[in-house]
C-alpha cells in the first residue's frame, strides 16, 4: 500500500564491483497522482486522479540516482485534472475567451508510454481523453538539456459553444472535421514555465 493505492512487485539486485544494479518490474493501481506529486515541486497541486499501470525500470545506484534511471513505464488515469496547464499563455488575445477553460481540465481518460533514459524521458504518446476535449504530448523531455514536446490540443465545437464570435472566428483556422486542432511546442531547459 502506497500513495493511497496497491503496488506489487518484484526487485533483482546484481552485485558488481564495477556497476551494481537494480532491476525493478512492477505493477500499481489507484495511487492518487496528487499524493504522488506532492514530492515535486513542477507538478505540485496541478496533476489529480487515479493511477494504474506497470514500469520495468534498471537502476545504477551511483549519485544522482535519478540519472541512473533506465526502462518503459505504462500508464493510464481515470478521472484526472489537470490544473494551472499552461496551455492559455500560448495563445493569443484574440482567443483570450479561450484562455479560461484551458487553465484547468478534466478527463475521463489519460494514457502515457514513456522511455526513461536517465534525465531524458522519451514520451511515446502521452493522451488525455474527453468527450469534448483531448490532449495529445510526444517528444523528449530532459532535465539537464533541452527539451522538445509537441503538443496538440483537440476540441469539439461544444467545448467552446459559449465563447462570443470573435473568438470563434479565429478559431476557424484551426477546424479539420469535427475537431478543432490547435498545435504547441514547449521547447527549452524549462518547458514548465
């Protein structure tokens, strides 16, 4: 039991004068995120929900541990929020009626698959799903370098039937069928500013 949820597990430890390892396989269900988080101070109070998944990790316990991190995690989040997105400072004033119902979201859904690779996490398809809103993340993110995370912003006309006119006009150029589609990039050393 832990952060509120199940993990199990299983841990093989290899000694070795040169490099020592851990390897860790395990599964995990219904942590809560936002227990998880408050251990970092980027994700603090702005990601919530339930936790499952599996992670098959190998860790070389030299300093920083952190990047001596390597293997694939699986996840996936039922009822998750996030808060303070930053998604509305990318946009412009003329979609300002857009920037408050991009501050905080909720989703039914949110699926990641991600490579870690030391400080460098290579996020497969990271996607958070609603009936009217999804969020799609790929790309590198790095803690000691830069990062690079293309992120694409889906929305059906009902999420933004009360936004006036002007607005919805500049959102016409980003319509493709049904959806409206919106790309971003958080690019740099700190993409969470």
């Amino acid at each position: 039991k832990l952060f509120g949820g199940d993990i199990t597990g299983r841990s093989v430890i290899t000694f070795s004068q040169d490099t020592p390892q851990i390897t860790l396989v395990s599964k995990f269900n219904n942590i809560r995120l936002q227990n998880v988080t408050q251990y970092f101070k980027d994700y603090e109070n702005r990601i919530f929900g339930n936790l499952s998944g599996q992670l098959q990790v190998t860790i070389v316990p030299q300093n920083p541990i952190v990047d001596r991190i390597t293997g694939k995690v699986e996840v996936a989040v039922e009822n998750g929020k996030l808060a303070n997105t930053g998604l509305q400072n990318g946009l412009s004033i003329w979609l300002q009626d857009l920037k408050y119902k991009l501050s905080n979201l909720e989703f039914q859904k949110i699926y990641g698959n991600f490579y870690l690779n030391g400080p460098a996490i290579t996020i497969n398809s990271f996607i958070f799903n609603a009936p009217e809103i999804r969020l799609k993340l790929n790309g590198q993110y790095n803690r000691h370098d830069e990062s690079d995370i293309a992120i694409s912003l889906e929305f059906s006309p009902l999420f933004i039937q009360d936004l006036p006119n002007p607005a919805l006009l500049q959102l016409a150029k980003y319509k493709k069928g049904r959806w409206y589609i919106i790309p971003f990039k958080a690019q740099g050393k700190d993409i969470f500013s």
